[in-house]
C-alpha cells in the first residue's frame, strides 16, 4: 500500500468591513471575496511546509465568534465551520 503525507491545518475566520481574514500563528492572508481567500489559501499554505511529498492539505477554517457584534447574534447559524481539502 502506497503513503500518502496528508496535512491537517487550522485557520481562524473573521469577517471585518469588507475582508475575510484566515489566519493561525504561522500565516495570515484576506480577501474581499470568500472564493478569493480560499484560492489563496489553497496556493499559500503549501508554501509553508517543506514536504515535497505532500498529497493533500485539509484546512479546518473555524468563525471567531468572539469578534461577532451582540446586535447580530441572533444570525449566527449564517455564519460557519468549514473544512477545505487541496489535493496535489
């Protein structure tokens, strides 16, 4: 049976103003566009693991509630987890 190397990351999501931030204690990255930060995601966070071996990159992107305005938690189920998986 062949190994594969499959990393797991996590990132905290934020929305402030116009931007989406993703970040953890190694990157942080922002986007106007959710698509857009998950692109980036997707082509930076490779970078920051030498394993050339590397066969997929699971990406657990957590919502900081904690930055979520009093006013608007009643709409908190709008907002979410999510898990992106890269192959390569």
């Amino acid at each position: 049976m062949k190994k594969t190397l499959v990393i797991n990351a996590e990132l905290q999501i934020t929305h402030v103003k116009k931007y989406w931030y993703a970040e953890n204690n190694f990157i942080k990255l922002k986007a106007k566009k959710l698509s857009d930060l998950e692109y980036k995601i997707e082509t930076n966070l490779p970078n920051l693991f030498t394993n050339k071996k590397t066969k997929e990159i699971k990406v657990r992107m957590l919502y900081n509630f904690s930055t979520f305005p009093k006013w608007l938690r009643q709409y908190h189920s709008h907002y979410f987890n999510r898990t992106l998986i890269f192959k390569y």
